[in-house]
C-alpha cells in the first residue's frame, strides 16, 4: 500500500517509519517549507516531496495518508484526503473544534474509508498487561481510576502551536486524549458523564524563529529573556486541568469514576502514575501514561509483577514511548485494510467523540455558586 504523508517533524517522520516497518510504500511527503521537506524527502528516501497537498494527492495516487502537522492544520488535508477515497492515520488532536472532527468523522464514514486516530499511549506495553488483569478479574469489579501527572514544563519554550487553541495546542488535546484513551482501553468505551476545568498558568511565551522538530524545542529557549527586544506571543490555551467521567463498564455493575489531574507547569513531588482501584484490590502503574513499573495490591500488601512474555514478544523494535505506540497502531491499521482480524483501535469515532468533550470542559461551565449559602 501507497503512504503519503503531510509533515515533516518528528511525528511526520515517525509515522513514515511506522508504515514502513508495515511493508508500506512511503511515497512522498508534504510540508509547509519547500527547503524542509525537500531535506526530509532526501534523509528518507522519499520520492516525491512538495507543499501542495492537493497536488500531491494526484501525483502520489495514495492508498493511506498519514496526518502528522499540529491539529490546526489537520482539517482542510483530512477532508480532501476522504474526497480522494484515501484511509486516513491521523495524529491527535482530530482537529482543534468538536464541530469539524464531528463533520470529518461523518465524511470518513459516508465515503466508506477506514480511519485511525493516534491517542496511541493505550498501546504502552504496561497498559496492554493491566487491560488483561484487570478483565481476568485480579482487582475485582472497577470502581474508580485515578490518573495524576505534573510535567514541570519550561515556561519559556518558544512560542508555537502548542500555546494556541486555533493550532490545537494545549494540555487537553495533548495529553487528555491519551489518557482518555488509556482509561477506555481498559474498562470500555461508553463514556456517560464528563465533569471538569481548565487553568492557563501561563500567559505568554517568547517567539523565536527557527523551531521545526517539537522535540527540539528546548534547545531554543532565549538565553536572556530581559532582551528588550524579545517578542512574546500570547497563550490562550489551558496548561492545567482536572476532569471527572463516568464510564459504564461490562466488567462492572455501577459507572466507573474516573478523575484525571494534570499540572503542565507543576513540578511533582511523587510519581506521575495511574491507579485502577477495584473491589478486591488495585493496580499501580507509574509514569504519567503507565510506563513504568506495574504492582497489584491484593490482600493487604502490594507485589510488584514482571510484564508478560508473550506481550514483550509484541513491542515493536524502536526507541521512544511515542515511536512504539504508533507502531503498535500502525500494525493494527494496517492489518484491518489488509482484511485481517484485529483488537478495536481508536479511530475518527473517537477522535470526534474527544473533541466534542474537549469543547465542553474548556467552557469551565461545571461550577455551582455556593456563595449564599449558610
């Protein structure tokens, strides 16, 4: 199958390397630069290179396109990528409004092509161990899930797409959906109720030219940010939020709550982790998306347990959380349009299903005014 993807950063080179491990054809790429995306195209091997994307739909004739830039460029290409009959891999966020995901989800299923939306963290080989504990009955029926993290980011990392709503920054799209994710892997998908605020700690940020790969970013942080003659961009985005759901799960005979807690710019004190709590017991797994260690807590004391062979036999060979989790998604995708049978993945039913919520915790329309009473 043909490939043909849109970006040339670090997500655009991961999922051109995602698709080749696949036995996909990468045929070209598309970016905003001509200079860029030509040097990308050379370092890769890539045949054709340009930044028309409608142009590059004609030449490439794809099967699959690869939707790699910020999510404030991902509608217009998705929705000429449907009218060309392309199956499409999109990163996350699907877009930067639940309106226009809503209107691409409904396109992608009118015109019958297959879809894949990268909130791709449940695919953390912790993730898939807990998911198979926790249906084997290990904690008992779910009752609660707690999700907690506090990155401690740089405040003054250059200003970018990431600090504007209209570019799908913010921590919602960028961190919420893969523990949304996470938690609807494990315990199931039909989400009931959704509860929650956003904070934006930060203001403002300092513009600085020359920033193309995301990882990189901090390399550009100004050494003297008293210059006079610094420009500073405006965030307009959220860096904090506390969400509550409710997932109706077929493991469980109540709503499972589900409590996300996320500090952008907070440091943390103890580990970023995620707790599933049970009627018979829990499970701990440490890091902000469930990387690290996995212990099981049953009765009255907590064992640390060793991943399972047989999904270590699964991780794909590559460095980095993120470059194995697109490989994981990948290799499904894949698979499915080859007809062969496959675990549900997150697709643009999601991906919309995602922003729409996003929409409703960003309004911070959840507060009661308790100010009158006694």
């Amino acid at each position: 199958m043909k490939v043909l993807v849109h970006g040339t950063g670090f997500a655009g080179q991961g999922h051109a390397d995602a698709f080749r491990a696949m036995g996909c054809d990468i045929v070209g790429i598309v970016g905003r630069t001509e200079e860029v995306v030509r040097d990308v195209a050379k370092e890769m091997d890539i045949p054709y290179f340009g930044t028309n994307w409608a142009a590059a739909l004609e030449v490439c004739k794809p099967d699959i396109v690869s939707i790699a830039t910020p999510g404030g460029a991902h509608y217009d290409p998705i929705k000429q990528a449907i009218a060309f009959g392309c199956h499409i891999f999109c990163d996350k966020p699907m877009t930067t409004t639940g309106e226009s995901a809503l209107e691409l989800y409904k396109l992608a299923e009118t015109k019958g092509v297959k879809t894949a939306y990268a909130a791709s963290f449940r695919y953390i080989p912790t993730v898939q161990h807990a998911k198979r504990m926790v249906a084997e009955g290990a904690i008992g029926e779910p009752l609660e899930v707690e999700c907690i993290s506090h990155f401690n980011l740089e405040r003054d990392i250059p200003f970018g797409w990431s600090h504007r709503a209209e570019d799908g920054g913010g921590r919602l799209n960028n961190n919420f959906t893969h523990k949304l994710s996470i938690v609807t892997s494990i315990l199931g998908d039909k989400i009931l109720n959704v509860a929650g605020e956003v904070r934006d700690d930060l203001g403002k940020a300092p513009i600085v030219s020359g920033v193309h790969n995301f990882k990189k970013r901090r390399d550009f942080i100004p050494k003297d940010l008293t210059d006079p003659d610094l420009q500073w961009g405006d965030s307009n985005v959220e860096w904090t939020y506390t969400v509550m759901a409710q997932i109706e799960s077929a493991l469980a005979k109540k709503p499972v709550s589900i409590l996300f807690k996320h500090g952008g710019l907070q440091p943390r004190f103890r580990e970023d982790h995620i707790v599933i709590y049970g009627s018979k017991g829990a499970i701990y797994m440490k890091g902000h998306y469930g990387s690290g260690e996995l212990h099981l807590f049953r009765e009255e004391q907590w064992s640390l347990i060793p991943l399972a062979q047989d999904i270590v036999a699964t991780i794909p060979d590559v460095s980095g959380e993120t470059e194995q989790c697109w490989h994981y998604l990948v290799r499904d995708f894949v698979a499915d349009l080859r007809g062969e049978s496959v675990d549900p993945y997150p697709t643009f039913k999601e991906g919309a299903q995602y922003q729409q919520m996003i929409d409703l915790i960003r309004k911070n329309g959840n507060w009661t005014d308790v100010t009158g009473l006694v």
